[in-house]
C-alpha cells in the first residue's frame, strides 16, 4: 500500500489507480471485514461455493456489460435464462438427445437476443420498453412450453455440464486428493465445478473482446456518443444487433447450465435476475449512460454481490432481508454511479473519497445486519440508527453541507465509543473491534488534520460558486 | 411613426464566451409604437441580444432600461412578468396539448385548481380572433401545420400582454400569404403602441415592415438608421461586412492535381434542386450560405448521412456509392460535423481512443484483434504531428479545449488514407489562436493533395482560405465566384434570399 499523505507525487497516482481499480480496493476491505467476522466464510469450500454461485449472474454480467457499455440494457435476460433451460429439458424429453436439446437452449436465447438487437437498432424502440416486452413473451413461452411445471431430464450426461462435486455441497473438508477431485465418478477440475470454469472462461473471452477487438472498443464509442460512432463510419445498428445476440446465446447458456446443475427445466425460476446482473454491472462502475465499463470492475461488482449473500446465507439471515440487503445495495451504487460522474476531477482529497465509497458501500450491510438482530439486542436499534444517519450524513457531505461536516464528526466520536464497548462487552471478535477502533482513529486524525479541512472547504466554496 | 424617449433600452451590453466577445457595448433604443429591424451576418451578435433580451443569459456588463427603468433579468420568468416576449425560431409548445391549452399555459383559468374549460376556450378563442386566425381551439397542437403552431406561439405571446415583443426569423416556416398575414398583424401591434424587434436576414422583408434599422457586426453596434425611406439596399449589405481583413491565413497558391471529388446532380432532403460540383486534389472549396442554406445538408449527403434520392459520386474519377458513413470513409471522404460536441468526439473516451475510433481497423489482426501499440503509437503520431494539447494519450477529449477537440477529429481522418475532406464549420467555438493552428493545418493538408471542401458561415475564413467559392442559397448552387473576384459585399449580397431572382442572376454572371 502507497502513503498519500508522505509524498506529493504519490497523491495522482493513487488516484489514479483509485479512479481505475475503486472497486478492487472496496471489494478488498470487504473482503477482509467478511473473513474476519464470519465464521467459515474464508474456507476454500466456502469460496469455491460462492464462485459457483454467482456464475450465471456472472456469465451473463459479460454480455450485459456490452449491452450497458453500448448505452442500452437488456431486462429480458431473465426469462431467458428459464426460457432456454426449460426448451432444452423439453427438447431432451422428446428427442432423447442432450446434445440437441443443449443447442435448441442456447439458440433459442440468441434468437431472442436477435429479435432484441433488431427491435433497439432499427426500429429505434428504448432498450426499456423492447426488453420489457420480450421479457414477458419469453416468460409466457417458458410457462406454455413447460406447461408451467418443472421439466425433468433423465439423461446422467446432461448433468455433467453444471457438475458440482459432491462434497462441496455437504461442505466437509475434501477426503479426494486437492487438485483433481473425482465426485460421482466424474472429473472436476482442481475441485471447481464446471459453472466456474464455464464463468471465468466467459470473463477471459469477453475481457479479450472488449478490450482487444474492434468490435468492443466500437461498443464502447457507440456508448459514448451514437453519433459520433457513426459519422465516424461505425456500422452502429449492426453492432447493437450483435451485442444483443451475444447477450442472448450467452444467457441461453448460462439458463441450459442452471437447468444442468437443477437436473430439471423450471419455468419460474431466478425472479430478479436481470437486476441482480445489472446492480452487479453498475457496482462494478459501467456507467448507466454507456460509453464507460471494464470487466475488471464487472467481476468485482459480481463477486461484491455474491460475497455478500453468501454471508448472508452463513449468517442464516432471513431470506427476506436479503432482498432489502440487495436493493439497498443497489441503490448505493446507483449513487456511486452518479457520484463518481459527479465528481469534478481532483476537486476531493482522495482519502475522503476511498472513505465515502467504503461507507457507502459497508454501512447499508451493518445497516442490515443489525436489524437482523435487533430482536436479541434491542441495544442495536440505536446503532442501526446512527448508522442510518451517518450514510445520510456522508451523502450530504458530498453535497458539501456543514450540518453533514459536524454530525461526522459526532459520529466518529460515537462510533469510536461503541467499538471499544463492544469489544469488551459483546464478547465479539476483538479483532473486528481492534479493526473499527484502527479505521475510525485513522479517519479521526485525517479529518482534523486543519490543512484538509481548509482543502474541504475550499473546494465547498468553489463548487457553490 | 412614435418619437422621444424609446421605451426600451439596451445601455453598453457586453457578454463574452470563452475564445469570442459575443457582444461588446452594444446601445441602442427602441421605441413605443415602431418596428425595429436588428441585422448582420451569421455570429454578429443578434441571438445573443435577444436572450440577453429574454433573460437566458445575463449581461456582464451593461443594462437593459424599459420605459427608463433598470430591469436586469434573472430567468426569463423575469423578462415575461416585465412584459417581454421573445418569438424564436424554435417553437416552444406542447405538442400533445390543445392549442387552448397552451395559449393559457403556465396560466390556465382555473376554480381551486380545477380547470375552467369554458373561459379556456373563451380566452383563447377571442385572442385568435384578434389575429383573425381561423384556428380550432380544441386542436391538439401536433395537428397543426407549420405556419398556424407559429401564430399560436405568437398569440401566447400577445396573451401576456408583452410590451416589448422581439421576432426572431419569422417568416423561415411560413409562406408568401402567411408572411402578409403575419405583417398585418406586426402591423396592427406597432398601432397598439408595442415596441417590436424584427431580426431577419431577408432584406425586402425588413424594406417592407420595419420602421428602423440596426445593424451588429462582431457584436458590435455599427449604425442605426432611422429613416427606411432613404436607406439604400446596397449601403445596409456594406455596414453589414464592412471590416478589415486581419492577415491570419497565410495563403499561398498551390498546385492543383487531378478532380478529387466530382458530385454529379446530388439530389436529397435539404436541396431544392439537383447540385453538381468539383474539386480538384489540393484544391479548397468553400460553400457560403446563411444558415438553412443546405450547406451542411449537401455535405452530409455527400458523406452519406442522409440517403441521397438520385445522383452520382465520383471520387478520385472513380465512382463510388455512398448509403452510409462508412462507405464514404471507405471511399476516402470524411467529414468534421458541424456540431463538434454531438456528432464529432466521444467526450468520455480517451484522446488516444478518439483518434484511432475509425483506423483502428487498418491496424488491427484480421481487423478484429487490435494492436495496443500500433493504436498508441498512431495517437502520439497525430498529437506531434497537429500539436494536440494534452497532458497525456489517456486523458479524455471532454477536457480539452475545443481546438484542441477539433485537432483530434483531424487526427481521426489523418489516420486515414483520406482523399477528401469535408469540413463543417471546422473553426466554431474556437479562439483566435487555436483558428490561425487549423487554418496551417487545412493548407499544409491541401498542399499534400487533400481535396478540401469547407463549410463556413465566417465571411474572412471563407475568403481567407478558398480558392473558389460555391455560395448556396436555400437549397440551391447558386453562384461561383474564384478567389481573386471573391469579396465580402458580393458574396452576402449573394447568400441573402430574396424573391426577385432576376436580380441575382445579373450579380452572379
């Protein structure tokens, strides 16, 4: 780790790579915090269980990433997913043969991916209404074509392709030699399910293409100005179309790989799914607009988003909560989004900056955690609530407000109180405790540092002006 | 015609923009009961005073006076409540609404905020008698053509009850009966005791309604004259350009190659009729026209932007055929847009990604695989070579100052094996030192044996640079004019529409 404050040079630099890789370092801390504070958590079986987990949201994320990057969205990916999972169960039924009813599954979403790309490029229809179209057509077709049951399939051989060893699921520590476990009979890679390789060789490919090929940096220069990509001689439409059947073919296979790992086509199956890939899209900072994404940043937003269901899932949080954990976290990087596009360039010291993302992005989960709880411990109604303050303080203090700038201040001077309280106290990990005391005296001594509040206020000032 | 005080005012009004004095001490009256024409070119300053006028933007120094009082806008809210009502080009109605609906808009008569559809449509009705229009007020605006949405705007505009009522172009939409109507009805609010401001290019119409004449040229007030009577055609035209040529362009005569370009009875949306024109290698071209001429119509045409309803495309004395940017970039034709901001950078992408959008795929591997080096090496190539100002390959374009933009844009087409270039308004926007940098550029570009046809709404820039100028007049060719016989009066005199075609047809012979 680099030092801002010793050296002046230093200070672009950082933020440079702050302005490139945020998110890296924001999935780091919350990576650590999570080791830390939950129980089994950072176990290999663990990790390898939440890769797999994510690996339809993050096969999808890779085309969805062009599809944001060319300034469009695609909503309708999650009927897809149950569409093409259900049409290969079915076409397995009836023909007997896996390998056809695999490539009817991944054809029939490139099908719809295609009807997309013609509707958005040519006919100049918003991506929102076209989408949301689809979406409901392709549901209706998944529940006509299942009959609105779940489609069984026999053959061993299709459940090779989402095979996941046996083990991991029982989560006990591997009897099976580390690097080639042998489950049911069959390979798996170094112990990871097929999903995960099928996922990272989804990022590789799409990486490469994005940033190494005519075609990615085009999508990225459509997003960023249509017309502009055209006069520049840039076959604009024919490019949106091929985004959108890529986004289709991918998403019908990533759905014949859920029906895979499932054993059976579900027609209502991921209900939420299209947002769970865009809020895994945007965290990872492709920017709503179009024009700005990376796969880097797609990946960490993947891996944020499951890294914190899967210890909501450890920490037998209700499932309910979950679903306010992943708006909420949705909207903070919503928010991101809009701050960082916000943000005049170098009108921030850079620590508030990395400080205001890690806030942003960890006080919506303590948030949660604690009205998890709060029925064994009333006590943390009232930090739930502090914490509710102090993320409405730290947005405002964007906007610059000196109300925002002293209940900061209030709530360091709390937050320093309860940490030491609760690590005596709670009989909590006093490492965790050790770690908050570190994070908030070091914010503490930054914050009255009187040459970084004059650099705060000036910069107020210039904005208002 | 009234006299004495005039009731408003323009007091020493000064507005700059970054790189242009948009307006630079600009006083004169207008008075109660007259119709005032404000004329000058393209850039003189005209539209600025109006939404200075409007309260869009605010004077940084100088004062408007109505009736001797100080009134300084902040909103046009403030102008409209002060009685001031600014007519522009572009509607600004509702659509969707009936036109009853938006005459009242803002307005509408209402009992605890339940509208009053009766005295709605009473209002309106009686105001539109007024101006004897026979419009539906229960028609939805969208129906309506052209002309009759621009007597709405006009009647929302006498509604308010303004005493100041400025028009800006009114007549572009309208036809022959309509501008009479519109006159009888200027007219009628001249006799009502309103001060009227009239800009128009159109110089028979000015003749035919206004009371006075002032004249901007570089956002500078230059005459008024009072009396329309006396005033002769030809003296307003030389107040109009009458500036001395700053020597900024360094021309020098070159040697011109084979036809670069030859388009052949170009027919298409814009054009009123069939355009044919040539141009040799290292030869520049300008077209000159007014605003609406079809210069950048005929431009975009050739480059394919608008799909052309008939006529051939030679290039280099090969036919080519153009139905989409990318076969004119193909063919070696590029354009710089007009609008640099919309149609012209990628503002959240680098410089480097900026220069290489369209070339990259000489350099890439089966043009799909790109090469980071090649790319990098390209962009640093154009920087050094146009002298692009930035602090580095990576920076994105938005940050750059608009010559700089504008240098990357060329960078783009250099990157290119590029025959023709086709340059819209290649200088708006950009200050003075960055315009003498792509003036070199154009002429250093010319003299490789780039065929250049410029667009430019800038008399000095097109008499600086071309070696012919083709001057477009509503959607028409019609005059061209070699530089040594180029001059400023004729080439307005020229672009300025007019309804006797007999008397251009003698100018341009």
């Amino acid at each position: 780790m680099t030092r801002p404050s010793r050296s002046a040079a230093l200070g672009p630099a950082v933020r440079g790579v702050w302005d490139r890789a945020g998110m890296i370092l924001v999935f780091a801390v919350l990576f650590v915090v999570l080791s830390v504070t939950v129980r089994n958590f950072c176990t290999w079986d663990n990790l390898v269980f939440l890769l797999l987990q994510v690996s339809t949201v993050g096969m999808v994320a890779c085309t969805m990433l062009f599809c944001l990057a060319s300034g469009d969205f695609d909503l309708s990916v999650e009927a897809v997913i149950a569409f093409s999972g259900v049409f290969a169960a079915v076409v397995i039924a009836r023909t007997g043969s896996v390998a056809m009813g695999i490539f009817c599954g991944v054809l029939g979403g490139g099908v719809v991916g295609l009807i997309n790309g013609i509707i958005i490029a040519e006919f100049r229809i918003n991506a929102l209404i076209a989408t949301l179209a689809t979406w409901q057509v392709v549901k209706g077709l998944a529940l006509i074509v299942s009959d609105g049951k779940a489609v069984g399939v026999a053959q061993e051989e299709f459940f090779l392709l989402g095979r996941t060893p046996a083990d991991l699921i029982v989560q006990h520590a591997g009897a099976l030699p580390g690097w080639l476990a042998w489950a049911d009979g069959h390979y798996s890679l170094l112990r990871v399910p097929n999903p995960v390789w099928m996922m990272l060789g989804a990022f590789a490919l799409f990486g490469f293409l994005l940033n190494r090929s005519t075609f990615g940096r085009n999508t990225l220069a459509i997003g960023g100005n249509r017309e502009a990509a055209r006069l520049a001689g840039i076959h604009v439409n024919r490019t949106k179309i091929i985004i959108f059947t890529l986004q289709g073919l991918v998403t019908g296979f990533a759905g014949v790989v859920l029906a895979s790992r499932m054993t059976s086509g579900q027609p209502n199956t991921s209900v939420g799914f299209s947002l769970d890939v865009i809020s895994a899209c945007v965290l990872g900072g492709v920017a709503l607009s179009g024009g700005v994404g990376t796969m880097t940043g797609t990946i960490v937003g993947v891996l944020i988003m499951g890294s914190v269901q899967n210890a909501m899932n450890l920490l037998n949080i209700d499932a309910f909560y979950q679903f306010v954990a992943r708006g909420v976290i949705l909207l903070a990087a919503v928010l991101l989004d809009q701050l960082k596009n916000s943000r005049p360039a170098g009108a921030r010291p850079l620590l508030l900056e990395i400080w205001t993302w890690a806030v942003l992005l960890l006080l919506p989960v303590a948030l949660i955690l604690e009205l998890v709880m709060v029925p064994q411990k009333p006590v943390l109604l009232v930090d739930a609530l502090v914490n509710l303050a102090a993320l409405v303080a730290v947005l405002a203090l964007r906007s610059g407000r000196k109300l925002a700038w002293l209940s900061l201040q209030l709530y360091f001077a709390y937050g320093i109180g309860v940490s030491i309280w609760w690590g005596w106290e709670s009989g909590g990990s006093p490492l965790w405790a050790a770690l908050q005391v570190l994070h908030l005296a070091v914010v503490w001594v930054y914050f009255y540092r009187p040459a970084v509040r004059r650099f705060c206020q000036v910069g107020r000032f210039a904005e208002s002006a | 015609m009234a006299s004495g005080q005039p009731y408003l005012e323009f007091d020493a009004i000064s507005k700059r923009f970054p790189g242009v004095q948009a307006l630079d001490q600009v006083s004169f009256g207008v008075s109660a009961g007259s119709v005032h024409a404000l004329v000058g070119e393209n850039g003189a300053g005209k539209s600025t005073l109006l939404k200075v006028l409007s309260g869009v933007y605010a004077p940084d120094q100088g004062q408007v006076r109505l009736a001797g009082q100080v009134r300084s806008f902040r909103s046009t809210a403030d102008a409209i409540a002060a009685g001031v009502a600014v007519i522009y080009q572009e509607l600004h109605l509702v659509g969707e609404m009936s036109v009853a609906e938006n005459l009242l808009l803002g307005n509408l008569p209402n009992r605890l905020g339940i509208v009053d559809r009766k005295r709605l449509r009473r209002l309106a009705q009686e105001e539109l008698n007024f101006l004897e229009e026979d419009i539906d007020v229960d028609a939805k605006l969208s129906r309506l053509p052209i002309a009759q949405r621009q007597m709405v705007e006009i009647a929302k505009a006498l509604m308010r009850d303004a005493s100041v009522i400025a028009f800006d172009e009114p007549t572009s939409s309208l036809s022959d009966r309509e501008v009479r109507k519109l006159f009888a009805v200027i007219r009628q609010l001249r006799d009502r005791g309103r001060a009227i401001i009239y800009v128009s290019h159109r110089m028979d119409e000015i003749f035919q309604v206004c009371d006075r004449v002032t004249v901007l040229r570089d956002g500078r007030h230059v005459v008024t004259f009072d009396e329309m009577g006396a005033l002769d055609r030809d003296v307003l035209v030389k107040n109009m350009v009458g500036r001395e040529l700053r020597d900024i362009y360094n021309y020098r005569p070159r040697d011109l190659g084979g036809p670069a370009l030859e388009v052949r009875e170009l027919e298409g949306p814009g054009l009123a009729a069939p355009v044919s024109l040539s141009l040799a290698e290292g030869e520049i071209v300008a077209l000159f026209g007014l605003v609406g001429a079809g210069r950048s119509e005929l431009l975009k045409l050739v480059y394919g932007d608008q799909a052309a309803r008939g006529g051939t495309l030679l290039v280099r004395g090969r036919p080519v055929r153009v139905r989409h940017p990318a076969d004119a970039v193909r063919a070696g034709v590029m354009l710089c847009p007009e609008d640099r901001k919309k149609e012209g950078i990628v503002p959240i992408r680098s410089v480097a990604d900026n220069i290489n959008l369209s070339a990259r795929r000489h350099f890439s591997f089966l043009r799909f695989v790109i090469s980071p080096r090649a790319e990098r090496a390209n962009a640093q190539a154009m920087v050094d070579k146009l002298s692009i100002r930035t602090p580095s390959l990576g920076q994105l374009v938005m940050n750059l100052s608009g010559g700089n933009q504008q240098k990357t844009i060329l960078g783009r087409w250099l990157s290119e094996n590029v025959k023709v270039l086709l340059l819209d308004e290649p200088t708006r926007g950009i200050d003075v030192g960055a315009k003498s940098e792509i003036y070199n550029i154009i002429f250093e570009l010319a003299r490789q044996g780039i065929g250049i046809l410029l667009v430019s709404s800038e008399l000095p820039e097109v008499l600086g640079l071309a070696d012919r100028v083709l001057v477009m007049r509503q959607g028409r060719l019609v005059a061209e004019v070699p530089r040594g016989q180029a001059n400023e009066e004729d080439l307005l005199r020229l672009a300025l529409p007019e309804s006797d075609p007999a008397a251009h047809r003698s100018l341009s012979s």
